[in-house]
C-alpha cells in the first residue's frame, strides 16, 4: 500500500489528528466498524449503471454519513488515501467526485465550498433503496 518507506498507520494516525473532531470520530468509527467486520454493506450498492467502485462508494459513505455538512478536502483525502501526499490526492478526489456526480445524477448534488470543502445533499423525495427497509 502505497510508496515504500511511508508508514500507512503514520499516516492516517497524522491525518486523523489533523482532522476536527466532528469529522475524525465518524471517520474512526468506519474503519473500526470495518475491520470489526460489521460495517453496513447495503449503504452505497447499486446495481446496474449506478454500481459504483470501491473508491467511490467509499467516497459516497463518508459524505452520506455527513449529509448536509460540509466535508474538508483534507478529511477525504485523510480517509481514502492516508498515504499519498495531498497533491496527487487532489487530483484523484476531483475524478472520483465527477464519477460520482455523474452515476447517482438525479439522486444527489455534490456541492463544494473552496474553503469549506463539499456537501452531498439528495434530491427532493430521493429514498435510498436501504433506507426503505
């Protein structure tokens, strides 16, 4: 996982300390829930042309569990990559955020604040196929 040398665990322990405290304990309680193995696996599946990849679901979870509020840039960043420096990371979030605006179109809006970082706010009356149970 990533450049020899760097230490993933160093990394993400650096980034989740850098963190605000409202965005690092979700993002903790995620990789806890993960590796506990009772993670929620029906949030974020689809089927058909809104299958998304691991990256983007993992992408669209963080948002989803922060719906409304604003996500920074280094918090994404923090959580999907630990390893790799924040410049090559930006460029792979800026793909992956089109990925996603473009798969789940007509459900969600991603909104992104410069200095705030980006939203997902769903559209009117959109009821996820896992919140219906």
């Amino acid at each position: 996982m990533g450049r020899p040398g760097l230490d993933p665990i160093r990394a993400l322990e650096a980034a989740i300390e850098a963190m605000p405290p409202e965005e690092a304990v979700p993002v903790l309680m995620y990789l806890v829930r993960e590796l506990a193995g009772q993670a929620d696996e029906a949030v974020g599946r689809w089927s058909g042309p809104r299958r998304l990849t691991g990256t983007e679901r993992a992408l669209f979870l963080i948002l989803y569990r922060r719906e409304g509020r604003f996500v920074a840039r280094e918090s994404l960043l923090a959580a999907l990559w630990p390893d790799r420096p924040e410049a090559g990371g930006a460029n792979l979030l800026t793909v992956y955020l089109s990925r996603l605006r473009t798969k789940l179109r007509g459900l969600i809006e991603i909104d992104c604040d410069p200095w705030s970082g980006w939203t997902l706010r769903r559209m009117p009356d959109v009821v996820f196929p896992w919140e219906d149970a």
